[in-house]
C-alpha cells in the first residue's frame, strides 16, 4: 500500500468547571408550559421524571468570572500541554460554539472578536500564519471543525491544527422552561497533526448532513416562559424535544452507518462508540438502532461511555471532553488502545448529524 498523509489526533484536553449544580437546585424554579401556565405536577416529581428520562443527575456551570473563551483557552492549553506541538506551529485554530462570548449578566451576541481569535491572544501565539477562526454548527460543530481540519490535513494545506469546542448553556437558559436542567457548561480540545503511513491510521471516513427544509426550528432562540418576571426576550435556548429525540433515532444510526460503510470497517471491530452527550435515554435508543441496521448485532457492553449523568449536555464540548477523560484514563473501566477502532457522532442544531471512523 502507497504512503498516504493521514490526520492523527496528537493531543487532548478540556476544561470542567467546578461548580456543581445537583438536581435539587431546581426545586424552587417556576416551571411553565410554554403558554405561561404552571404544571400541576410538583417539582419533585418534575425533576423526577427529568432524571428518569434523561439520565442528567448534576452537570456544571462556569464560574460567574469566566467567558466561553477562558472555558475554550483552558481547554486549548490543556491540549497543547498534552503534545509536543509548538502553539507557534499551529496553522489553524478552529473554535466550535453556538453563542458567542457569554459572559455573565449579558446574553447579548458577542462574536468580535471571534473566540479563536480570543483565545490565539490567550495563548501568546505570535505567528501571523496560525489561522483562527469559528465554527457554530449546533452541537456537532466540534465533530464537524475536525472533519474540517482533516480536509486542510490531507490536501496538504495544514500540519498542525487545534480543534475547540465550547459553551457556557447555563446563561441562555429560561429558569422557568423544564429543558433548562439539560444544558451544562464546558470546553474540550483536540490537536490533529498529519502523519505519513502505509497503513490506515487516524481520520478513516466522515459524513455529514443537513436536513434543515423541515427540521431547521427544532431548536431556536426564543423568549421566556414568563417575561414579566424581569427575563430577557428572544435569548433563551428553545426545542422542541420529541420531535428532536424522533427525529435523532430516525436519521442518526443511518448516518453512523454509512460512515462506517464509507470507512470499510464493520461495525463489529468498532471498540468505542463516542456520542454527543444529549440525552442519556436518546443515547441508548440510538445505538441499539445503529446494532440492529447491522444484521442485528449484538451491542456490547460499555461500547458507549457516557458522561452525561454528572456533566449534562455542554454542547459541542461534550465528545471532545469525554475523549480526554478516557485518553487519560479519568472515566472507569473504558480505555482506548493502540489500533482501536472508534465511532464519533453528533447531532443537534440545523439539524445537523455528522459521524467519523478513527483508527488510534
């Protein structure tokens, strides 16, 4: 086999916040319908019923002091420290969000600077060559800023390239909306570096989709359950949650499998499957679909690590977070060797659904 240039992820990191926000701190919340109305079920049972549904027990919100290019930043230096790149060698910088510069007490949109180029200054780096620039794709843009920066790789354009994913949900979420327990705060970082091989190895196949002619508005930016109460207008994160969990189940195992297809490897070598952290419940549903696409496998067990129980759902930061925690052996009973074989997806805003082979 002719040597090929491959994109062969060469360091990871991330930042968790550290302030927990267990279940119970939603106890007192307002919750509504969206017409305004308050349910006749008590929060308890609420909150009960979330946890049942979604897995989400905790998840972690960012320190009142930090905007979403500190959590990116963090995140980035975490990476670098883990890899013998020179920050004056990147070529580019790509920094997957969804809402800009968050910072607290202001939901505005704050996108200039953009937060690669926030975070390029953090990081000292002098180099005028080092592109940095940002991606929002809903929560699979960090998936998709890879699958970017393996086209720069492997046409030869790039070497070196650091992939950002964050998001600080927890500001745009309406205290009065149920789905506000969903969201969380977080960074993940990955740096990808080309290497020559005669054997496959690193980013195998990737495919992405875009169904935006029907599913666009599943998720959305709108007002507040109850805006009288001194909440802003037209800035809280909105869905429409079955239709999203449908909508997921429907398409995304299709798309997983043909990546897989695309790749050439069976998904009976897959040794991880790494999935946005959306819905613990989702989750699941997904990937036993994907097992029965493929002459009804059997689905072994913890092929899918999942963080989603104590970070909840951070948005594009949730893949790159949980691939550093295994990597560094920070999440019980799951490591990734040498050779290993793995599954990325993602879905979320646009809607969008992408997926990725990786060859460790």
């Amino acid at each position: 086999m002719s040597e090929k240039t491959y994109s062969v992820i060469c360091g990871t990191g991330k930042y968790i916040p550290t302030k927990i926000i267990h279940n119970d701190a939603f106890l007192d919340n307002h919750f509504t319908d969206t017409s305004g109305q308050t349910f006749t079920q008590s929060n308890i049972d609420i909150i009960e019923k979330f946890e049942q549904i979604t897995t989400i027990s905790q998840r972690r919100y960012a320190d009142d002091n930090m905007g979403t290019s500190d959590l990116g930043w963090l995140a980035a230096e975490d990476a670098l420290k883990s890899s013998d790149v020179n920050r004056e060698e990147l070529d580019y910088i790509i920094f997957a969000h969804n809402f800009g510069e968050l910072k607290h007490g202001n939901t505005g949109v704050d996108i200039l600077p953009s937060l690669a180029a926030r975070v390029k200054r953090k990081l000292n780096i002098v180099n005028p060559n080092t592109v940095a620039y940002d991606l929002p794709f809903g929560c699979p843009g960090w998936l998709q800023a890879m699958i970017q920066a393996d086209y720069y790789i492997k046409s030869g354009d790039a070497h070196n390239i650091l992939v950002i994913g964050a998001d600080i949900l927890s500001r745009i979420s309406d205290p009065h909306d149920r789905d506000s327990m969903i969201y969380a705060d977080g960074a993940g970082a990955t740096l990808l570096t080309s290497q020559k091989s005669n054997i496959p190895t690193g980013i195998l196949a990737h495919k992405t989709r875009s169904d935006t002619l029907e599913h666009s508005e599943m998720l959305f930016m709108g007002g507040s359950y109850l805006p009288e109460n001194g909440t802003k207008e037209g800035v809280y994160l909105k869905m429409y949650g079955r239709k999203l969990y449908q909508y997921a189940l429907n398409h995304v195992p299709g798309a997983i499998q043909a990546c897989l297809h695309s790749s050439g490897i069976p998904l009976s070598e897959i040794k991880k499957v790494l999935i946005h952290q959306a819905n613990g419940k989702m989750d699941d549903a997904i990937l036993n679909r994907l097992y029965k696409l493929e002459d009804d496998l059997s689905v072994p067990v913890d092929v899918m690590p999942m963080t989603i129980s104590w970070l909840g759902n951070s948005s594009v930061a949730t893949i790159p977070t949980l691939l550093d925690l295994i990597l560094k052996n920070e999440l019980n009973g799951h490591q990734i060797e040498k050779g290993d074989k793995i599954i990325f997806a993602s879905v979320g805003a646009g809607m969008n659904i992408n997926a990725m082979v990786y060859q460790a």
